[in-house]
C-alpha cells in the first residue's frame, strides 16, 4: 500500500511541478492541464502495472 501512495503523490507533484515550470515562464495554463497531466500519469502507470503483472496460471503452464 505504501508504494501505492508512493506512485499517486510523485504522480500529482510531477502534475504540480510542471503546471508551476509553465507560470515560471509566463506561460499561464489552464487549470484542467493539472487533471489531464494527473489522469495522463495514472494512465502511464496503469500501463507500467500491466506489463509487470505475471498470470499465476500462466505460471503453472510452464512448470
């Protein structure tokens, strides 16, 4: 569970992080641009998950 809260916090400062780079320069991004970036990292991670995750039945076959 710890990595889990782990990954949303890094997830939603990287969100944070950029959305204050973007003010730094002058660039002013609408708000919804931290929803978006936060739902594109969940996403990513989503992905990431998937590709590590090893079917125990699977697993079974090849024994």
């Amino acid at each position: 569970m710890k990595s889990n809260i782990s990954i949303l916090f890094s997830i939603v400062m990287g969100a944070v992080l950029a959305y204050m780079i973007g003010n730094f320069y002058g660039i002013t991004p609408p708000i919804y641009l931290l929803i978006v970036l936060v739902a594109l990292g969940l996403f990513i991670q989503t992905i990431i998950f998937l590709l590590q995750y090893e079917d125990p039945e699977e697993a079974d076959l090849h024994k």
